[in-house]
C-alpha cells in the first residue's frame, strides 16, 4: 500500500472513531419530540400557496352556474315571493348559499390550497344568514308581543237586535254545508256527458252573494296532465253554480272559457301567473268567485307582517285576476271591489280571534291565569247580510265547557268584526238537540247558522241522511236549548218555532190552512227531564199525544187527573210529540 493511501485510511479509521453515531430512541409522548413536530408541520402549511387568481375565478363560475340553474328550477315549482319578509325567500338564499359554498370549496381546496381571507368570508356568509333569521324570527315571538297579536283583528261590541234584522220568513236563508253542495255539484256534472269526460270540479265552494242571492260556486278542472294536453286550447267551459237556499244546482257555460287556474301546468299555471305579474307579493290563499255578470275570476287576498320582521301576518290587499283573459290588478284592502266577497278566510279568522281572545291579557296570563281569556268554538259558518257574506262562529271561554258566552260576525271582504254577549247553548250542543229529536233515523246535523227572531238568538240548520241529502230543518233557541223544533221544509220549522215561543206569525207568512188552536186535555202522567241543566216538561195526555214543554213555575202543581188548555199550531196535531207555546190550568 502506498503511503499516501495508508494516510488517508488512517485518517478515515481516527475519524470515525472520534465523530461515532450516537442512535438515540425517544419516547413519542415525550413534549421535546411534539413541539418538534408541531413546528414541521406548520412549516409545511404555510408553504402551502392560496389558489390562484385564474382557479378562483373558475370556482366562483362554476358554482354560480349550478346555483343558477337550481335556483331557477326552485323558483320555478316553488314560487317564493322576492320579498325580504317573506320566510320562504329566506329559505331559499341560505339554500343557495350553502349549496354556492359547498361547491366552491370542492372546486378549490381539494387539491390542497390554502384558504384565503375572501374565500373565509364567502363560507361564512350563510351561516351569517342563519344566524340573522333566527334573531329576526326571535323578535317578533309572540312571548314579547302578546298584545300587538291580540289586537291585529279589531272587535267591536254590537247589539244583536239592532244589527240582525228580525227575520220574517226564513226560505232565504242559506244553510247548505260544502258537501252537500259537493253532492249537488258533481250529480249536474255527471249529467254532462260531453264536459264531465274531460273535466271534474275543483272541491272548493265559495260562498257568495250573486245578484242578491247567497249562492255557492265552484270551477271545473282538467282532469289530469293528459286531459290539459288534449283541452288546453279549448280552456276550461265553465263554472257550477250552487244555490243553497233552494237545494238546486246548475252548470254554467262561459262565453269566454277560462285559461288560467290551479289545474293548469307551465306558463299559465294560475299560482305562476300571479307570482310572475307580482314577484314581491306574499300571497295568503285564491279564491274562486264570479262578478254579478257571472263572469269568472280568481281573487288572491295577499299579506305583510305587522310585528317584527316577519310575524303577525295580516291581509293587506288583494290581486284580482281574469280568470279568462289572465288581466290583473291589485287592490289595497279598502279598496276591494263591492262584489268581491271572500278575501279573509274562515281559517284566516279564526286564528286572528283565538288570538285576540287568548293574549289581551298577555302572554304569561295565556298560560297560567287565564283571565278573560275565550276561543272560538271548533268550527265556523257563513251567513249572507245585505250584500255580504259573514264568518260566523260561537265564543265560548278557554275552559272549553259546551256554553258560549257570545256569537262572532265577520264580514269576509272588509275583516269588519263585532261581538255580541249572549250566554247560550254552543252550536254542537243545539246541533245535538235537533238530532235527538229524529234520532230514529240517524240524521245528522249541519253547522247552523244564527238569525233573529222576534228578538230571540236562534239556530238554523238541516239535517242529513248518510249521503248528505237534506231530509229534515231543525230550529234551536240559542238561550234554551230545549226549544227546538224539526220539520219538512224550512217554512213549516219557522211556524212551529213561532208558536212554540207563543209568537204571532207574521202575516206573510202565514198559511190559509193553518189554525192556532187551544186544546182542553186531561193529564195522565207528567215527566220532567233535566237536559244539560234546561228542564223539558213532557205532559201525557190520556187518550192523546205528548205534549213538550219548557218548564216554568206554574207547572209545579200540576198532577196526574188535571184538566188543562195547551195551545199549539193544529197543523202539528198528527204528531206523536207536540211542542207547546203555553200551558193553561
């Protein structure tokens, strides 16, 4: 080996053994080893470079386009109105936003780019959204504003005698219920063999008044996609006209058919119509009416809130709408036209009473108390008034027992509403009473309506078989339940409740045939039945019929052999049970 390789292998060999390895293993939990590798791994993040200018812009292109193209498809089934107090358009921006946010940052950060301030502003700007809506909503909780809630409807006392008209006949009242005009409706539609082949009827009954009458109305509609196809052009024909006082019905036939309603698809869907002409319009409910010249037209009440940002929601206006042409205009509440009759629903109503009934005394009495606080019963009616129609419904008190403390009307095209205090049977209980009276036959009662006689609070109503045809009118004396009288017709109850109250019937009215008659019948037996704390005297006569009475103080002494003087209308003296106006001694 030569010298100078012997030197550098020297050199090597001390090296090695002055500078050896020194292998070292280390606990993983130990702190020197983690802020170690926590100082790498920053140091690796922040060699991570932001996107670059030209990659932003396509993320931000791509996830507008699908946001797009989304967003125009919701906007398109689901119809939100534009309008910043309207939850659904809410809604709708935080969808869109979270979906644009989602989208963007798969678009950039999947291959490992760091986010830039921006891109962090971008994703917080729904949950930003999220989190307004909920302080919004929060401001206008009905805990913090009972009060403005209870007086979004305004009451007003009335006096019942004055603003009910006594009624001297009643073949003008309106009592047919929404199925039986249902019932009516489709049987003069299966009579049309060329119309109801391709159209059946909407199912929504609106009551009206038409050229003076109380009327109900309902419109045809394409019976399916197919049948839209093949008819479209050709428009729906007509319109079925109800009338509820007379028990008939009958078809309509339009000069100019109507192109635009709720059956329709695409452009001239009636619900896209609307929202197209009015895109910042909140809409409550439609309405089907015809004007006086039987034209057809489609009356959208809309709505705005009056508490908060978004809450207490009350009708403000209405869109009334050709329902052949598609022409359109939009009137402020007070400005409704005269023969528009339905812009504030029964369920509108009700809800804005059952609030005004439970929160005048604030939120916390609604709860514990219960002050003052009423409801409306659980259901409603309608009544025609001059050239109105009124919501009709009892006030009973929150504690549900089956007595009203009053009767509510509302007129349905100016929201007037007054209260009238009669304590009384609520309308299930006199809907009850009548039906005991025919209980053999199983009818059932309709939801009556109220009328004035002689002073007098009383419900009207029909009685139906299983398949809601009229059989039977019944009348109820809303203060004595027990004073109730059933019949054929409507004039023949009017008669028998007059004179049950021992009330003169009004001359025209009045039937040549009929006789008042007093009767001398010797008692045979005397029953008295307590109904629901109203005492009913049920007088046997010997070798006669019964005969019904309200209780009354003069009938205490009266025994089994007594000769008496009942009076009572003769035309009811066939009957097994007579309702009497008076028993004489």
């Amino acid at each position: 080996m030569s010298k100078i390789s012997k030197s550098i292998l020297d050199f090597i060999v001390k090296g090695n053994q002055k500078n050896s390895f020194k292998v070292e293993v280390m606990d993983p939990d130990d702190p020197k080893l983690k802020k170690r590798k926590k100082k790498k791994d920053s140091e690796t993040k922040s060699d991570k470079a932001t996107p670059p200018g030209s990659k932003r812009f396509k993320a931000v292109i791509i996830a507008l386009l699908v946001c797009g193209v989304i967003g125009f498809c919701i906007n398109y089934v689901a119809l939100p109105a534009w309008n910043l107090h309207s939850r659904g358009f809410w809604g709708f921006m935080i969808f869109e936003t979270l979906l644009f946010m989602a989208i963007y940052e798969l678009s950039l950060f999947e291959n490992g780019y760091r986010m830039a301030i921006g891109d962090k502003i971008v994703c917080a700007i729904p949950f930003v959204l999220i989190g307004l809506y909920f302080i919004l909503s929060i401001i206008g909780a009905m805990i913090f504003n009972s009060k403005r809630y209870a007086n979004i409807i305004k009451v007003e006392n009335g006096k019942f005698e004055e603003d009910i008209q006594p009624v001297k006949s009643v073949n003008n009242i309106a009592l047919m219920d929404t199925e039986t005009a249902k019932v009516f409706g489709e049987r003069t539609l299966g009579s049309l063999s060329d119309v109801v082949s391709q159209y059946d009827l909407s199912g929504e009954y609106a009551q009206i008044n038409y050229q003076g009458n109380p009327m109900k109305v309902s419109s045809l509609q394409y019976e399916g996609f197919w049948k839209w196809v093949a008819n479209k052009k050709d428009g729906i024909p007509g319109y079925v006209l109800v009338d509820p006082v007379n028990n008939t019905s009958k078809y309509v036939k339009l000069e100019k058919p109507i192109h635009y309603s709720p059956s329709e698809y695409f452009h001239n869907d009636l619900m896209r119509t609307l929202r197209r002409k009015y895109p910042t319009k909140m809409f409550y409910d439609v309405y089907f009416e015809v004007d006086e010249e039987g034209n057809p037209y489609y009356v959208a009440a809309t709505e705005s809130p009056t508490i908060g940002w978004f809450s207490g929601m009350e009708i403000d206006g209405a869109v009334v709408m050709d329902a052949s042409t598609g022409e359109s205009k939009y009137y402020k509440a007070k400005d409704i036209p005269e023969w528009v009759d339905v812009v504030y629903d029964g369920d509108y109503i009700t809800e804005k009473l059952n609030w005004n009934g439970k929160y005048q005394n604030g939120f916390l009495n609604s709860l514990f108390a219960k002050k003052g606080c009423r409801k409306t019963t659980d259901d409603y009616g309608y009544i025609s008034i001059g050239t109105d129609i009124y919501y009709y419904t009892g006030i009973t008190s929150a504690a549900g027992d089956s007595s009203n403390i009053g009767v509510v009307l509302v007129n349905e095209r100016t929201c007037e509403t007054k209260f009238y205090e009669i304590a009384g049977a609520d309308e299930h209980s006199a809907m009850e009473a009548a039906e005991g009276e025919v209980q053999q036959y199983g009818y059932t009662a309709s939801f009556p309506s109220i009328i004035n006689v002689n002073g007098e609070p009383t419900y009207i109503m029909v009685l139906k078989d299983n398949n809601n045809i009229v059989k039977e009118y019944a009348m109820v004396n809303l203060e004595n339940y027990t004073k109730v009288v059933v019949a054929d017709t409507q004039t023949e109850a009017f008669s028998k409740y007059i004179t049950l109250l021992g009330i003169d019937e009004p001359e025209d009215n009045k039937d040549e045939d009929v006789k008042y008659i007093d009767k001398k019948i010797k008692v045979k037996e005397i029953n008295y039945i307590v109904i629901e704390g109203n005492t009913v005297a049920y007088i046997k006569a010997e070798n006669g019929p019964i005969y019904k009475t309200s209780f009354t103080e003069d009938l205490i002494t009266l025994e089994s052999g007594m000769t008496v003087t009942v009076r009572y209308n003769e035309k009811f003296d066939n009957s097994d049970i007579i309702s009497v106006s008076e028993v004489i001694k």
